[in-house]
C-alpha cells in the first residue's frame, strides 16, 4: 500500500502538470463540445447564432487563440449552420472603420519616425515646469494628447523613457545633495551615506536593466538580492555608524520615501492617462473607432456619431477625469500640498533642477524642428480641421458642397486623402552646394509602406471584422430581435440604473479581457435592449464604450499600463490601490456628462426615429 501511494502521488502530479501545461489546448476542444447541445437540441438559427457567439466570446475573454484567429471563427461557422453566405460574412470583415484606420496609423507613422512626439511632449512639460506636482501634470497634457491620435500603446512606450530619464536624474542629483549635507554636518565621509550610495547604484542598474529586458519579476527579484548582499557585506560597519547619526540624517529616510512615491506617481501618470486621452477622440482607441462602426452600421439613418460630435461630447470628460486622477495619485502617494505647488519666488529643489536639465537637454538632442516635422504637423493640423468642418451640425461643413452626394465623403474619407499624401511628399528638400548648384538626392516619401506595415494593427483590424460578422449574424438570424425581447422588463427599472450596470460590468470585464474584445461582445447586447425599453440607444452606448476603456487595475489589463509596470517602481498594489480610484472616477465623471450636457447634444430624452420599434411579443422559437 505504501508502494501503491507512492507511486500514484507523483502520476497524479504529473497528469496535473500536463494538464496545466495544455490548458489552453483543453479550452480550445472542450469549449465547443460542451456548448454543442444547445445547436443540437434547439436547432434554430437564433440558437445556432448563439453557439457561435458564445465560442467567440469565450475564446476572446481567455485569449486561448490569439484575438484575431478566434475572429475568423463566424467566417465558417455561419455558413455551415446557413445564417448567412460565405461572400456575406467576408463583406463584413471590411469596412469603413479599417480605411478610417489607414489613414491614422500613417499619420502616427510619420508622427513616430520623425520624433515629432518628442518634442511635442518635452515642450508640454517645460511649459508647465518642473515641481513635482506639475512635472507630473505636465507628462500627464502631454501623454494624453499624443494618445488623442496615436494609439495608447504607443503613447505610453514613447513618452515613459523621458519620464525614466527624469527619474534617473533625480536619484543622482538627491544623492549629491545628500553627500553634500553629510560632508558638511559631520566634516568627514559618511559611511551610511556611502553604502546607501552603492545601494543607489545597484537599484539604478537593475532598473537599466529592466528597461532592456522589460522583465519585471526577474529584475526585481536581482534588485532584493543586491540590496540583501551590500547589506550583508556592510553590516558591521554600518551599525558602528548609526550609533552617531547627523542631525541631516534623520530626515532622509522619509526623503527616499518621498522620492519613490514621486517616481510611482510619474509611472502611473503615463499609463493612464494614455488611456485617458484616448476617450477624446473616434480615432484615440479602438473601441470608439468599433462603437462608430457598429453604430453607423446598424442605425444608417442617424449620421450623428462623427468626429467633432465625439469631441465635443468627450472632451469635458477627459479633462475632468486628467485633472481628479492627477489631484487622486498626488494625494495617494505624495499628499496634496498646495503651498508647496503654488509657491512662487523661491529657490528650486536639487529634484527640481534635475528634472528641469533632463528636459532641456533632451529638448537640445531633438535640435532645430526639421523639414519633416514641419510637413507632419501641417498635414496633422489639416486633417484635423477636415474631421472638425465636415458636418460640425451648428453651420454647413465643406460635404455641403456635395449636396448629391450627401452622406457619401465619411471621416475615413479624409483620413485617406491625407494618409496618402504621406507616401507622395518627398521626405527631404533640395539643398544647394557652396557652387550654387543643387544636390542631387533620391526621392523617399514622408514614409514607407514596410514602415506603415510595422505601425498597423491587424489583430485589431481582423478582430474589428470578426465583430462586425457576429453583429451581421445576429441580425440575421434575428438573435438580436429575441435578447431584446427577453430583456423588455428591464425597462421597469429606473435608466440611470440600467446604465450604471451597464458601465460597472464592462468595467469589470475588460480588467480580465482586451478592451475591443469587451466592446465587440458587448454592443449587439446593449443595443437591442435599449431598442427594447425603447430609450436613445446612444443613452447605454456611448457611456458603456467609455467604461469600456477604463482598465486601470492590473499590469495585464492594458498594454499601456504593462509597459510601465515593466520599468520596476511599481508593485501590482500600487496599481491595484491607484487604479481602483481612477475607476471609481471614470464611472462617476461618465455618469455625470451622460446625464447632463450630452443630453442636449443628441436630444437622449426622445426616442428617435432612425431606431427600430421592438414589438413586445416574441415571435421566435428560441
């Protein structure tokens, strides 16, 4: 018997390493076994629409496929079940959303190999100076509004090596300080100071290490051991030391304190409010871009969702939710102290000097604004101004001038005149030599196709497409008619409520899921049961799409916050702490501008006419 348990210990463990191991492999056969019943037994199209929407959805929330794969899913399934046509579904894999997406991503191309980021992003700082508080509000401007137009990925990687930049600064100029305090109340070297020196050095090399690597539990298990083994090695000498500690001394431990707190606040501060700035505009994440085209697509009529309306609606919600989450992360990690922000005519601190040289000579690298950038911002501010006068709604835009054509030139439209200027504009001018005459140089546009390609995201593209296909087929197959049938006696509850779960569960799920997986699973949901209790559709949507990108808590919810965490200041409870009060005041501050101006904006209060009228009988077999 002991041999017998032996023996079946270690098998038992095995097979549950195995099992471990194939896990996704598992979730991969099992799930459509175990979902097959419900075609099987139902054998309706709503039914079978509705195994096809639950493997895609499961797939997409566990990432057991990669995203896009798990989206090509309803390119076969729905035609083997005969909801729609082989050349149906592949129609709806493309659409006006992907030549939107074209013409940004060379933009963002152009606007990330000519380093105009850089500079936009240093002279948003330097305009703000270089307090701790508004070095921190000045990354924050700066990192939102380079996400208004990049994606927040993007954003984040080309902004926080400034911020590393500016940390490392800091670290070496306090220490300098510091030596300089001990030397002169002791009038000798101090042995404290130089071993928390070597600490000093060993942190900062690991943290350059963790910048090559982007390994955050290696480094920061190297980092624990290099402090461990100089504590070790010092640990005689340094009691003898402390026996007599300075009066300068006493009060650096809470110094270092505050050093980190302003470094975690520095992290934090990119990686939302990369996300944050993303909220302004269509174009600024991939769930409005997803929400527009699935809105356009189902209510063709409405032509009310374009990009100056999107702005106008967004705009006071993400300065509201910039401002309370820089005023949230100051208190929570430095205390907010007013007289310290706003004093004036004193003397700045060594931090402060750090920084500001940081900035400034980083600025000096970027030398004079080139011919490039020049083009790059021209034809940014150009394009912006053709998605702001197409139909601005108060006054005729410019696609007036088409009245036979109305409803025809979209915000893709101009996104794609101007994205192809990019591969026509050469790249440099001609220069003339000391003789007067012209140097002859080969012809290279603004960018290039291979780069183009680096910068596109196609998972997103393809992943669009897949919840484009279900949207269809659900249409199709009238799955939409039957969910919203079935949630007619939500209309009982009052609307604010309807809407604040609506915000509170996607919230919640796109900390575990991809933010456009959420809002592809979540749209054909929402909009048949605002159809149902016959309210604006626009009333659920608009505000869950802006939920939908609040994943604040963990370092796996958003790439952005990934890439921060991977620089080493930050542990998963800060995140944690910080990210749960930036939830609460995304769902709050979105609440607030849904139930007040945005109303007058697109008239909620009134059930419009280009939405469908659901009949409360349930005509389906399902």
């Amino acid at each position: 018997m002991e041999d017998g348990n032996f023996n079946y210990q270690p098998s038992a463990m095995k097979i549950f390493s195995y099992l471990l191991v194939y896990r996704r492999f598992l979730l991969i056969v099992l799930t459509p076994l175990l979902l097959l019943p419900l075609p099987l037994i139902i054998r309706t199209k709503e039914a079978e629409c509705a195994y096809t929407l639950f493997v895609v959805a499961i797939f997409w929330l566990t990432e057991a496929l990669p995203l896009a794969v798990s989206a090509l899913l309803p390119a076969f399934m729905f035609p083997l079940f005969g909801i729609m046509a082989s050349k149906q579904v592949a129609s709806a894999y493309f659409k006006d959303f992907h030549l939107l997406l074209i013409g940004v991503i060379c933009l963002a191309t152009s606007i990330e190999k000519w380093n105009f980021h850089k500079r936009v992003a240093l002279r948003m700082v330097m305009l703000v100076g270089v307090n701790p508080a508004w070095l921190t509000l000045g990354f924050m401007v700066s990192c939102s509004f380079l996400s208004m137009w990049l994606s927040n990925t993007s954003a984040a990687a080309m902004v926080m090596p400034i911020v590393e930049a500016v940390a490392q600064q800091i670290i070496k100029a306090e220490a300098e300080v510091d030596a300089l305090e001990m030397s002169q109340s002791n009038g000798s070297t101090n042995l404290a100071l130089e071993l928390d020196e070597n600490i000093m050095e060993c942190e900062t090399s690991d943290w350059k290490e963790k910048t090559k690597e982007a390994n955050r539990y290696g480094n920061g298990m190297s980092n624990t051991v290099c402090i461990i083994e100089n504590e070790k090695e010092n640990e005689k000498e340094k009691e003898k030391v402390l026996q007599n500690v300075p009066p300068a001394e006493t009060g650096k431990k809470s110094r270092e304190d505050k050093y980190n707190g302003v470094f975690k606040v520095m992290c934090l501060c990119i990686a939302y409010s990369a996300t944050i700035g993303g909220l302004t505009t269509i174009t600024g994440t991939s769930t409005n871009l997803i929400f527009a085209e699935h809105f356009n697509t189902r209510y063709p009529d409405c032509q009310c969702i374009n990009f100056g309306s999107w702005f106008i609606l967004s705009i006071p919600i993400t300065v509201i939710i910039l401002l309370l989450s820089w005023v949230w992360l100051q208190w929570l990690f430095l205390g907010f102290d007013f007289k310290s922000m706003f004093k004036c005519g004193k003397e700045k601190t060594a931090r402060e000097k750090a920084s500001a040289q940081v900035i400034q000579e980083e600025y000096k690298k970027l030398g004079p604004i080139s011919y490039p950038e020049i083009v790059t911002l021209v034809l940014f501010i150009l394009m912006t101004l053709l998605w702001f006068t197409r139909d601005p709604g108060f006054i005729p835009g410019w696609s007036s001038f088409f009245p036979k054509y109305k409803g025809f030139a979209t915000d893709s439209t101009t996104a794609l005149v101007i994205g192809l200027l990019f591969f026509i504009i050469p790249a440099k001018t001609l220069s003339r030599t000391s003789n007067g005459e012209n140097t002859v140089f080969d012809y290279t546009p603004l960018i290039t196709w291979k780069e183009f390609q680096s910068c596109m995201p196609w998972e997103i593209a393809i992943l669009v497409g897949g919840g484009f296909a279900l949207a269809d087929g659900c249409e199709v197959s009238k799955l939409s008619a039957w969910v919203g049938n079935k949630l007619t006696p939500l209309g009982s509850l009052p609307l604010w409520l309807i809407i604040l779960v609506s915000c509170l569960i996607v919230t919640s799920v796109t900390e575990v899921a991809s933010n456009p997986a959420t809002i592809t699973i979540f749209l054909p949901i929402l909009s048949p049961l605002a159809e149902a209790i016959h309210v604006n559709p626009l009333f659920i949507l608009i505000p869950t799409t802006l939920c939908t990108s609040f994943a604040f808590l963990l370092p796996v919810a958003n790439p952005a916050n990934a890439i921060v965490f991977s620089y080493g200041h930050l542990t998963v409870m800060d995140m944690v702490k910080a990210g749960l009060g930036i939830n609460i005041i995304g769902v709050a501050v979105v609440m607030l501008g849904i139930m007040t101006w945005t109303v007058p904006i697109f008239d909620l209060y009134t059930y419009p006419s280009w939405a469908p009228i659901i009949s409360s009988t349930n005509n389906t077999g399902l």
